[in-house]
C-alpha cells in the first residue's frame, strides 16, 4: 500500500503535471475573471516571496524580518526606473531583482561576526528605514502620498517591445517568470549549493570543517533570496500602477515568514500550497467580520501544532536535495578512497600549541606531528584537552601561542573553512550531521570542497554540473559499502541509530579527500560491528596515505590500530612513543589512577 | 496543485454564472440597483468605513420607501472589507468590478487605499463616489484646478479646500505658525497646502513643518521644534487619537500657544483621549450638519440616524446636535448615495455614461454637508463655505464643540 | 537650554520604557531562545484593561492588579500551548508564528471588548498638568514618575535575579538547559515563570507608555516593541543593565535627532543606530562576545 503523502507528492513533483499546471494558468486565464487572473497573479508574487523568503530560513536558516523592504527596494526601482527614467520593462525587472539582491548582500554584511539572531535584526533594522526612507523621500518615491500612474496594466501603458500588455499578458508573464525562478531554486538547492546552505542551517561549525564557508554562504543565502523578493517587487508594481509605502511595512514582511513557517521550511511544493492559503484566505475571512482578526490569529497561533511541519509535512514527503538526475547517472565505479600522492613536506606539524580561555589553560604548549600512512592516537582522560586540541588545529580555535603547519605551510589561525580547504578534515565528538538529509546527502555533503562548478551551472542543472555531481554519487556509493551503510543510504539520518551517525561522519571526510583526518572520538557508542567497519575504514585511510589522529578512549580498539602514542593531561603532553611504552610509562599511569580508574576502562 | 486546480474551475464556472445570470437580470426592469464598495469595515480604522456604510445604508431606505429609482430598488450588491491595506482593497475593487451588475461604486475610507484603486476605477468607467480620502490627486490626477478623472465625485472635503480655508484664517492672525503633519498621504498634502496657503496670505509668515508617525507616544521633539521657532499657533493636520497624544505632549511642556487641527482632529477619539485638556482646541469642520435648527433635509438623515443607532459614539457627545465629524464619517456616504440616485434618475437608464453626463449636471441638490454641484470640470463639492471654526468648550459637564472665530 | 533638558527628560522616560520592554523580551530569550512576537498585543491588553476597569469606576491599584493578573493567566496559556508545542519542533520556527498568532488573537478580542477605537487612558499616577519647575525649566512629573518607576522596577528585576534561588535557577537554564534539569532545576517551571515575568514586564511598560500617549487601542504596542529589540540589541541581548541603558540611548537619540536634526528623521536614525552596532560592535554595548561552543 502506498501511502497518500508518496502518491501527492509524486503527482505534485511530475514533470507533467507541473508543465500541466503551468499551461493550464497560461491559456485558463483568459477565461478567468478580472478578478481572479489579478488575486491569481498576486498569488505567483506571493509564491515567489514564499520561494525567497523559503531559501534563507527554510534552507539557510537565517530569518528575515525585512523582506518587505527587499521587495519595497525591488518594486520602487522598478516603478522609479521605469517610469522617471523611461528605461524599458525588460531592463528594470532585472535591476529590480539586482537592487534587491544588493540590498540583501549589504544587508548581510556583518555576517561573518555575528549569529542569525543579529542578522535577522539587521533585516527588520534595514525593513524599518526602508519604511521611513520611502515615506519621506517625496522627491523620488512619492512619499507617504504614494507613486502613482507607474507603467502598469491598469493604466493601459505597459509595453514590452512595442506590445500594450493587459491584465492577462502580464499575468502570463508572471506566471512564466514564475515558474522559470522555482526551476532555478529548485536546481539550486538540489545542488552542493542549496546542501551547504542547509549545512550551514544544522551547524554552522560542522559546516565550516567541511569547506563551507560560514560569512560567504549566508551573505550568498541573502543575496539570493534578496534578489527574489527584488524581483517579486519589480513584479509587484507594474501590476496595480501605484506604490504607497503602506504596502511594504513590517506586517508585509511578517506575513511572509509567517506563509513560510506554515508552509513547511525547506519545502517548495510547500510554500506554494501556504501561498495559496494566505493569498485567498484574507477574502475568505472577509465573512467572519469582526471575528476576522481572531480567527486568522487562531490560525496562526495553532497550525504549528496541528501540522508540526507545516502544510507540507502533512501532505507530501520531505524534500531531498540530490537531483534525481544526477543520481540516475551515478554509475558504481567510484572509489572511496583515493591514494594520496606523498611529499617530502608532507606532515602535520603542531609546535608549542597553546590555548587559553580567560584564565584557563586548556592546552598547554603541545607539539606533536601527523605523518601520512601512520596513525597517531590521542589520548588522555575527560578535560585533559584533547578536543580543545582538535579545534585549535582544525580552525575553530584561534590558538592563544604556537604554531600549526600543514604540509609545510602555515594554517596558524586561518578560518575553519580554508584549512579544511587544504584537505584537513575532522569528525566531532557529538556526530553533527544534517538530521534531515539521507545518509547519502549528507555523505555528498563531505564532497563539498571538491565541486569545481559554480552556482549558475547548478541552478540551469548544465549537463557539466549533473555530471560533476554523478561523479561523486559514485564515490558516496563507494564509501557506503566500505562503512556498510549501503542499504540504509537513502534514510534520513534522524531515523537512525546511533552507530550509524558515527559511520556516516567518518565516511562524510572521506569524501572530501583529505590529505589528513582528526577523529574525534569516533568508537564511542559503536556496537561490535559497527567498530569493526570503523576500523575497516581507518585501515582504508592508513593504506591510502592519509594521517590520522584518533582519539580515543577504547583501548582495545586503540591497540589494534595505531602507530604513535600522544597522551594528554591537563592540557600537557606526559607521553609521546608507541602503545608498549605507554602502558609503562609512569606518568601515564599516575594520570589516569590519580583522576579516575574508570576512564581507562571505559569502552 | 490540486486545490488550484479546483479553485480555478470553480472561479471559471462562477465567473460563466454569474455573466449570464447578470444579463438575464437586466432584462428585467424591477431588479434592484446595485452599487458596491470595499472599504475598512473592521480593523483599527473602521469608524470611516462602518460610517458611511451606515450612510449608504440609511440613504437606500429613504429611497426604497419612495418607490426606488427608475423604479427599482436600490441595493448593496458588494460589500467587501479591506481594513484599509492597498493591496486587500485592490483585490477588492477588481472583485468589484467584474461585477457588471453594479451600477455605482464608493472609494475606500483613506487616501492610500483610494490612490491604489483610482486607476482602476477610472479604467473602469462607471459612476465613482469618494466619500473619504481627502487628497486632491485622487480626482484631479493633475492636482487642483487640473481636469478631473471623468467618473469619480468626492464628497469629503478635499485638502486644498480645507487648507485654504485654516490656512487663511490663520495667516490672518499669526505670523510665525507651527504645523506638524501625520506622515500619511493626508497629512502630508494637507500641511503642503496650508503651507502654500499661508506664504500666499502673508508673505512674511514664518511657518514650522514638522511630522510624526501615526500611534507614536511622544511628540516632545516635534513640539520643542515648534517652541524654538517662538512659534504663535500650533496647526496639526491628523487624526483625533494623535491629536490627544500632541495635546498631552505641549501641556507636558507647559506650551500655551492657541492649538488648531485639521477636520480629522475635531472628533470624537480626540476628545476621548485629551479630556478636559480639549477645551480650547480649534479647527474646521463640517458647518451643515451641526447647524442648530438642522436644515430639513439633514434633519430627515438625522431622525433615520438617531432612530437607527441612537446618539451613539460617531453622534458624539450632545444628544440633540451631532458632532461636526459625523458629516465626514456618516453623511458623506449618505450624501454620495443620494445624488448618485438623483442622477441614475435623471439619466432614465443605469448605464454609466448616462449616469456621469446627469452627476455631470447636478445642481443645487441640497445635502446634509451642502448644496451639491458638479460639473464636467469640477468635480468636488465641498467648498470653503461649507466648513466652519469649532472650538471645544465644556458644558454642562461635557466637552462640545461650539462655532466660533478664529 | 531649556530646550535640552525637554528632549533630554523625555527622551529618558520613553527610553527607560524601551529598557522595560527589552528586559521583558530578554528573559525568554534567554530561557528558550525565543521572543513573544505578541508581545505588543500584551502591552495593549493590559493598559485596555486597566483604562477600560478605571473608567467601570474600579480603584486604580485594584484596577492594575487585576489587569496583571489577566496577563498572569495569558502568558501561562501562551507558553503552554503555544511556544512549548512549537518548541518541540526543532528549527521550525514555529514559535514565532504561534505568539505572533495569540498576539493577532487578542488585538481581535480587545477589538471586539472594548472597540477598534483608541480609548482615554486615565491619569494613573499624574496628570499632564502636574509640573514643577527645576531651574526654570518646565519638568513633567509624569516623566519623572515613568522615569522613577521603570528604574526601580529595573533595581528589583536584577536584584530578583541576582539574589534568589529563582534568579539563579533562571541563570542556570539561560546557560544550558540540559545541564540545568540534570541538576534537578525545574526547567518547565523556570520556562513559565520567565515567560510570565516577561509578560508583566510588557504590561507594566503598556500602562507606564499609555500614560504618556494618553491613548490606547487594539494595535497599540507594536511598533513600542520594535524599539523594545532595538533596546535590547544595542544594550547588547541578555544584558538587564545593557537592555535599560540601549533603551534610553534610543529614545534619547530619538528626541535628540528629533528636536535638533529634523522630526521626520527621527525614528529612521534610531534603526540605523542598530543597523551600525550590529555591524561595528554586534554584541552590543553590554553584552559579551558569543563564543561559539563545541
């Protein structure tokens, strides 16, 4: 029996049904009532805001509270362009859409230093001047009387290319319009892009010790859906004529993360049942009168707990961000591991390592040094300052003294995501992975670094692009035979058990070719199996020339593999050789007896 | 998808109905009139639109008693409520007008909301009453004194008209004015006015602008402008609620300059707000309606007024003389109605150039705010002489507003 | 002069108002990194039911008291049904959606209870009459006593928090709230009560404000609670000295920019002082310096 959820959300994602859906509203309308075709065309804006505003908090997560503003900027250019400057329509919808990408790009600014509760008050901030900006440049935007006798199709004086546009041309451009920007998101996020947007989103940190970076993605999360509201703007004024600033104040803004949130975050199909709601829903609720406000206000105050998930969650499957295509070309010869072309350099060389919080030493001048083929165990009893270490080298941590080199050059102090960008990669103590991806995303996410197409190939999904991602499926593939997760590959991670999520953080490097991986406790929690796989694949990076740092506190499953010794005690270096020797060492045993016997034997 | 899909078909099969059933109705001579609006029924500026869908409503009764128009009925046919946002009262509007069986139609209570839908309406063709929203441009699309849009009528006092009026009255006897506006559309244009009036009065007054937003809590800075121009009156173009925060705000400052406000300062929310602080506010409003003995033809609206709702809050305070601002909230629909009635009658037929070639010819056609006159160039009604100077007194225990002089 | 010290006193007032508001928003904040987005709706309600059970002809202190404790029982109901539900949903944002509703539903209510239209708010305290003169300058003791109240009701908070069990418990939970249930700190408990807290800070600031406007009506509060978060950003999120002193900053600014530079750039320079503190000094005037935890 199939359930209903899988047979909408088949029919809804279709092909032919799309193409149906959208031929239908292109040759309908002309059918249609004045009425409707103008509430219907509205409604293509609100599922373009709902697509835009989707993009940056459904799949970035960064919230915005000023969207009307990005779609005010978008409209006002538009309108302004069009009819002081006399530029044409097909010049100034762009550049509403440019104008409203740059307005988001400005506003993202402090992105790298700040968290997404900030940037969302720099959204609303920036929404707020918009508004008074607007309302009293009377010059140039009419002011709080408004911009009226904008080129329009209201006022018969619309033309593309000699062409007077009616309602219902102009709602068959938008309609087109439309549909080609969701076909663009859509690849978009079906892509290494939208998947590091979504990174980003579950943990900003993980993300950045896979080569996605923090500032960079965000700023290009609000640029882009920006420049969507821009264009929804632009969209927006030559519709009706007349631009007031009532039209682009906070409650604007509000009532499209509010179509959003009920929508479903992250899905598209979503957004476009949520705008339809919230487009006719004003008029239906004309009916209630008095009782209007409270009603839309129950609405809203309990949908979310009728529907957890919003209207998409309900009704259609999650989304996935693997384009179908690229997965059909995947192939099997991929390869989970390379072998890794050594050089004379070739090392990870930490030197006198110090970092200090406030007035504690976390990691007093440590050194030590990775070398490829050869396993280096890290060890030492909880707070002796092994993953403080971890961060320090992997960039999370700005070391307070010391230095770091990889493969001869200085990564002291570089963003996590430029050294992971070397091929330095790591796991976390607590598996931070995406729980909504399948394992199989969230492999492909460990790839990231590694994709050589931009941005724009993914969105128009060139066949470069569906190659290069097929490329590295066959990889994904490869990797999830050797750590024996094939047959769940396509489950969501939150799903399943524990093990898994270990096995999958560990595969996840792998797939960014490292040159050298840090391993943060990866056996803990693993059943008997599971460790066996993990060992598998420890052996594969050894054979394969990589370095490896393992932290562990599972001797046995220490013994079997490692090469060196490095053991750690309140931030200090007391043993450095093989595990003979460190069983001996008196140091050693002074530190895990004097702290606690159960350490040691912990499994 | 599907619920679209199932949209779409219904508004199609709507749409087919009501084409054929509006054409069958025509047919038939003793189908009711119908005129529509959209305007703020509910939401935090409703006394506008409950107002003069009142008005509407107690004007159709009159003439439905009478036998109708052409013999028909009168009705509402579309009543829509748009709270005042744009983009609702376009939706609205266009609702309205694929309604080719409405006659008539009425402008939304704001200016903002009518600006959005104006160019629609004039694309439309048919016969247009703006009770409220005050700003010139919403007929004359050139500003005054330009050519009108062909279809809308205004009814409300247009700003340049109230502006003139205080404008004059104040350059009269001051020299250096104070003037704050709401930043709305009718703020804004009103104090440009008043301003443009006052330099043409008296090219040595020294006039202040300064604006606040609508609901703000505090206007010292506004008024500490206007202090330090050593300014003699203060003018505020605005709403009654702001009016009281201001008048609070310059008692606050101990600022003892005589206080004037535009029409909608003179109603009931200020009076509610400031209390006996009102009592020597000034202003311009409606003279008609308050006019002690009404007028028949007022007394006629007041009676089915006071019958139907009792002397209630739009009334105002004095249960025997309403408040001047029930001419701009009540009356204005009352007014509208009745004359576009009177035209639909002279014109023999409900077709909307007939319709607009009759409202073109109105003459002496006495209303509760004025003996209205309309023709091809002109198309407002309200003119200086229909408003007057009202200062608030307290009597008898209560604030009222009284005529007096400025 | 003269001048000054107006815009300075008001300024004051409705900025030690904004600390109020931002206080209230911090405190949830802190415990569940959420924020009532309804909480404009809480500050109406409370100075519509104040003024609405005064002019019944209700004693004022009895008047306030009940009106608090409406809020009381509202902010219970909210946190129960609405942030904590939507909180179970992890990265849904469901819970702005959700107090943003309640926030819908009771401007609807006060609406249909009391009219869509602005009501008096009575002269709780003083009057607007009541000056006296200070060097010979005009000073409104309305201010003065908005002023007065919203710094001691600051003192109280922070002394609250800084010297109870609750307090610390509180503390506790804003830090890690898994930590905080595993050494037995009631963490629901502390969830409500920082939501009810928050609440009757908003309804305290609703009815110090309606004092000053004169007026309250169903969508009063909104636009109170944008400066609210700007208050609290500029004061740098989660600091109660921090919320108070970016409070004051803003509505100082305000009247400053107001009286001196020009009245219709007045509320504009207020978010572009927010938008050049989240870019040059993001954690705020007070706050410290996030540091990411691994």
């Amino acid at each position: 029996m199939i359930a209903p959820r899988t047979v909408l959300t088949r029919l809804l994602t279709h092909p032919a049904f799309i193409l149906a859906a959208i031929a239908a509203l292109f040759f309908g309308c002309s059918w249609l009532s004045g009425g409707t075709v103008q509430i219907l065309t509205f409604l293509m804006l609100n599922i373009l805001l709902a697509q835009s505003m989707n993009l940056l908090t459904g799949i970035a997560g960064q919230i915005s509270l000023g969207h009307a503003g990005f779609y005010g900027m978008g409209a006002y250019a538009s309108g302004i362009l069009m009819k002081t400057a006399g530029l044409p329509f097909v010049v100034s919808i762009p550049l509403a859409a440019a104008i409203g990408a740059l307005s988001g790009y400005l506003v993202s600014f402090p992105a790298g230093r700040v968290r997404e509760f900030y940037l969302a008050m720099m959204t609303l901030a920036f929404g707020l001047i918009f508004r008074e900006v607007v309302r009293e440049w009377d010059d140039l935007t009419g002011g709080a009387v408004g911009l009226s006798n904008v080129p329009s199709t209201t006022l018969k004086n619309l033309s593309v290319f000699g062409v007077t546009l009616d309602a219902i041309d102009y709602f068959r451009i938008v309609v087109i319009v439309t549909a080609i920007v969701m076909w663009l998101v859509h690849n978009f996020i079906q892509s290494r892009h939208g998947r590091a947007f979504y990174a980003i989103h579950a943990s900003e940190v993980a993300a950045g010790c896979l080569g996605i970076p923090r500032a960079g993605t965000k700023r290009q999360a609000y640029t882009i859906g920006a420049g969507m509201a821009g264009l929804a703007g632009g969209l927006y004024a030559h519709m009706i004529g007349y631009l007031g600033p009532e039209s682009f104040d906070l409650a604007r803004s509000i009532e499209v993360l509010v179509t959003t949130v009920v929508g479903g975050l992250g899905s598209m199909a979503g957004q476009i049942l949520s705008a339809i709601v919230f487009t006719f829903l004003p008029e239906k609720l004309q009916v209630f009168a008095q009782y209007q406000f409270i009603v839309y206000g129950a609405i809203l105050a309990f949908s979310l707990i009728l529907l957890p998930r919003g209207l998409a969650g309900l009704l259609l499957l999650p989304p996935r961000f693997i384009k179908p295509a690229s997965l059909r070309r995947a192939g099997t010869a991929g390869v989970a591991i390379r072998p890794v072309d050594s050089d004379r350099n070739a090392a990870l060389v930490v030197e006198g390592v110090t970092m200090r919080f406030g007035g504690l030493t976390a990691v007093d001048d440590v050194s030590l040094e990775l070398h490829p083929g050869r396993i280096t165990a890290l060890i030492g009893p909880n707070g002796s300052g092994k993953s403080t270490l971890v961060n320090v080298v992997s960039g999370i941590y700005q070391p307070t003294a010391g230095a770091i080199r990889f493969f001869g050059e200085s990564i002291t102090g570089l963003p996590d995501h430029r050294i992971a960008g070397k091929g330095l990669l790591r796991t976390f103590q607590d598996p931070r992975l995406v729980p909504r991806f399948t394992v199989r995303e969230n492999l492909l996410l460990g790839a990231h670094r590694r994709y050589r197409t931009s941005g724009l190939a993914a969105a128009l999904s060139l066949p470069s692009a569906v190659r290069e991602e097929a490329t590295f499926l066959a990889s994904v593939d490869a990797v999830t035979r050797m750590a024996g997760i094939a047959d769940v590959a396509d489950r969501p991670l939150e799903s399943l058990p524990y093990g898994y999520r270990r096995l999958v953080e560990v595969g996840r490097a792998l797939l960014a070719e490292p040159r050298a991986v840090l391993l943060d406790e990866p056996a803990a929690g693993l059943s008997e199996a599971e460790m066996a796989l993990l060992a598998r694949m420890i052996r594969a990076m050894k054979d394969a020339g990589l370095m490896v740092l393992l932290i562990e506190h599972h001797m046995d499953f220490v013994a079997e593999l490692v090469d060196d010794v490095v053991v750690l005690d309140s931030g200090r270096v007391i043993y450095h050789g093989d595990i003979e020797g460190m069983r001996k060492s008196p140091a050693v045993i002074e530190a895990y007896l004097g702290t606690s016997e159960t350490e040691a034997a912990h499994a | 998808m599907t619920l679209k899909r199932r949209e779409l078909l219904s508004f199609t099969g709507a749409a087919a109905a009501g084409g054929t059933l509006g054409f069958a109705r025509r047919a038939r001579a003793a189908d009711p009139i119908k005129v529509g609006f959209t305007t703020a029924l509910t939401g935090p500026f409703n006394e506008f639109g409950e107002g003069y869908k009142r008005g509407i409503e107690i004007a159709i009764e009159k003439i439905n008693k009478a036998g109708g128009v052409l013999g028909r009925p009168i009705e509402i046919g579309v009543m829509l409520d748009d709270q005042l946002i744009p983009d609702r009262s376009v939706q609205n509007m266009r609702r309205i007008l694929d309604d080719k069986s409405i006659v008539g139609l009425f402008c939304p209570s704001g200016s903002g909301p009518t600006l959005a839908v104006i160019d629609m309406i004039a694309a439309d063709g048919r016969p247009t009453m703006n009770p409220q929203a005050q700003t010139p441009t919403v007929i004359y699309p050139n500003g005054p004194g330009g050519k009108p849009r062909p279809n809308v009528y205004t009814f409300s006092i247009q700003n340049d008209i109230e502006a003139n009026f205080m404008a004059t009255l104040l350059a009269k006897k001051f020299t250096r004015i104070g003037l704050l506006n709401e930043s709305t559309g009718y703020g804004k244009t009103g104090s440009e006015l008043i301003k443009a009036g006052i330099a043409a009065a008296n090219k040595d007054a020294v006039v202040t602008n300064e604006s606040y937003n609508q609901k703000d809590q505090d206007m010292t800075a506004q008024l500490v402008r206007v202090q330090r121009a050593r300014s003699e009156a203060l003018m505020v173009v605005g709403l009654g609620a702001d009016m009281a925060v201001i008048r609070k705000n310059m008692t606050r400052m101990n600022m003892t300059i005589p206080f004037f406000t535009s029409a909608g300062g003179l109603s009931p929310p200020y009076v509610e707000g400031a209390g006996d602080l009102a009592a020597g506010t000034k202003g311009s409003q409606f003279k008609k309606i308050s006019t002690v003995p009404p007028a028949p033809e007022t007394k006629e609206f007041l009676d089915a007024y006071k019958a139907k709702y009792g002397a209630d809050r739009l009334w105002g305070t004095d249960p025997e003389v309403p408040t001047p601002s029930m001419g701009g909230t009540v009356a204005t629909g009352y007014d509208g109605m009745l004359v576009m009635a009177d035209a639909i009658r002279r014109a023999g037929t409900t077709e909307a150039a007939a319709v607009i070639k009759a409202m073109d010819a109105t003459k002496g056609f006495l209303g509760c705010n004025c003996a209205y006159e309309f023709t091809p160039e002109k198309h407002h009604a309200i003119e200086i002489g229909d408003l007057t100077t009202y200062e608030f007194v307290k009597k008898d225990g209560r604030m009222t507003l009284v005529p007096t002089a400025i | 002069m003269e001048d000054f010290l107006t815009l300075l006193l008001a300024g004051v007032s409705v900025g030690a108002v904004y600390g109020l508001i931002a206080i209230g928003l911090n405190l949830t904040f802190w415990t569940t990194r959420t924020m009532n987005f309804g909480q404009g709706s809480v500050m109406m309600l409370c100075a519509m039911l104040t003024a609405n059970l005064i002019a019944r002809g209700w004693m004022q202190g009895l008047a306030i008291l009940a009106a608090l404790a409406v809020i009381v029982v509202l902010m219970v109901f909210t946190e129960m049904y609405t942030v904590r539900p939507a909180l179970k949903i992890e990265g849904s944002m469901g819970w702005a959606v959700s107090t943003l509703g309640v926030g819908i539903i009771l401007q609807g209510c006060a609406a249909l209870w009391f009219g869509s239209q602005a009501v008096a708010f009575p002269d709780v305290i003083f009057s607007a009459v009541d000056n006296v003169v200070i060097f010979g300058v005009h000073v409104s003791l309305q201010y003065i006593a908005v002023v007065v109240l919203a710094l001691a009701l600051v003192v109280v908070f922070e002394l609250l928090v800084r010297g109870t069990v609750w307090g610390r418990a509180m503390r506790a939970v804003a830090m890690d709230q898994d930590f905080a249930a595993v050494i037995g700190i009631p963490v629901r408990a502390i969830v409500l009560g920082s939501y009810i807290a928050s609440g009757l800070l908003a309804g305290i600031s609703g009815i110090l404000v309606a004092q000053i406007g004169g007026t309250v009506d169903p969508a009063f509060g909104f636009e109170l609670v944008i400066f609210g978060f700007v208050a609290a950003v500029l004061g740098g999120m989660g600091s109660t000295p921090g919320a108070l002193a970016g409070g004051i900053v803003a509505g100082v600014l305000q009247q400053m920019v107001g009286g001196y530079i020009s009245s219709a750039a007045q509320h504009g320079m207020a978010f572009a002082l927010l938008i050049l503190i989240l870019v040059v000094r993001p954690q705020g005037l007070f706050g410290q310096r996030e540091i990411n935890k691994v």
